[in-house]
C-alpha cells in the first residue's frame, strides 16, 4: 500500500513540474495529461480503500487471537487455583456467559449477525472490555450489557471470581484491545461445560468483532 501511495506522489509531483514548465505545449495537449491523470487516481483509489480494509480484517483477526490465548491461560490457572478451569466471565465452568447454552444455537445466530447494529442478536452477546471504569470504552446503545455476573451468588462457585469484563481487564494488563474498524468492539460468549470425571465437556468460547461477527469470528475448544 505504501509503495501505491509513493507511486501516485511521484507521479503528482512530475505532473506539477510538467505544469508550472509548459512552453509551446497546446491547451489540447495538457488536456489530454490532466484526464489521464485523473483516471489514473479515480482507479487507484478504490484499491488503496480496499487494501486498508483487508488490512483491519487482518488485524481484527490477530487480535481475536490474542483475546483466545488469553482466555486459554486463564482457564488454565484457574484450573490449578480453583480445581475446576473456567473461562473469564463464567461463575462457574458450568454456567454461561451470554445468552447460549448450546453450540449450535450460537452458529445460528451468527448466520445472520453481519452487522454491529443488530440489537436483536447482540443482546445475546457481552462485550469483552465493557466500561470498566466509565471511560475505557465509549458506551454505544448496540453494545450488549455488560457481564455483571461476578456479582451473583452461585453454590460452590471460586471466591476470587470478578465480572467478566474485569477479569479480560487485568489479563492484559489493565489495558484493552480495540477493534480497527470505526463500529467494531470485541463481545463473546462461553457456552458452559458439563459432566464430571472422565465424562467431563469444558467450557467453550466465541470471541468476535462486532463490525461483522459472522465473518470475524473465532472458536476455542479446550
């Protein structure tokens, strides 16, 4: 992209030169550079927007993963610390985040989930970050609710458990993550395990980017 930008510079640059120099040149001629000058730019910018927009699926993409790698970690320690792994957000391993129970169900939703404004879907979904402390993030009316489940009673559930988008908070340490696109914000949802013993089925976690969910969408199993 850059080199594309450098190109259509230097070319601006000779058609400036070739301006303020012209001698014995006809009106007709110089016509003839300015309309093709002219288609030159009409063409290259829709690349260039299409390039940037390739760009932030890109890096919405890696930063899902950091999110998933997170959230894997954290499962991990809280397995060690609470003898039960669970994932941020959740009370309990066996207790949702968001408003699926099921896999399957969550797919569904997300055949139709294309657009940040979906406020019939994205209620179902939290927001990863939430408002923390009234200004990390910017409120918006399409935004699902924050997790407040931390603050629930539940039997035999971790004492040291927090509401979701805190616990996400301090995973990186007391900073966010950011969608790169102007109405994007990351919002997930867990869907609880079950069993126990040899029978045991973990928790599992759907992280996306609220610009376009059902394409920028990621899965863990654990």
């Amino acid at each position: 992209m850059k080199s594309l930008l450098n190109i259509i510079k230097k070319i601006n640059k000779r058609f400036l030169k070739s301006f303020f120099s012209i001698q014995g040149q006809s009106i007709a001629e110089f016509a003839v550079i300015t309309a093709m000058m002219s288609t030159f730019v009409a063409t290259a910018a829709p690349r260039l927007s299409n390039l940037m927009e390739e760009g932030k699926a890109q890096k919405s993409i890696q930063e899902i993963d950091k999110l998933l790698t997170q959230a894997k970690n954290f499962y991990e320690l809280t397995s060690k610390l609470e003898g039960r792994g669970r994932l941020p957000g959740q009370d309990k391993f066996n207790i949702q985040v968001g408003s699926y129970s099921d896999t399957t169900e969550a797919y569904n939703d997300l055949k139709h989930f294309t657009t940040f404004n979906n406020d019939s879907i994205g209620q179902k979904w939290v927001s990863v970050f939430g408002n923390h402390d009234g200004s990390l993030f910017q409120d918006d009316e399409y935004l699902p609710e924050l997790d407040n489940e931390g603050n629930i009673q539940c039997d035999n559930c971790p004492e040291g458990r927090d509401a979701g988008m805190v616990e996400w908070y301090h995973l990186f340490n007391q900073s966010i993550l950011e969608s790169p696109f102007q109405d994007g914000h990351f919002i997930y949802v867990v869907i609880p395990g079950s069993g126990s013993g040899k029978e045991v089925i973990a928790p599992r976690i759907i992280i996306a980017d609220a610009e376009n969910p059902l394409h920028f969408h990621k899965i863990m199993d654990l």
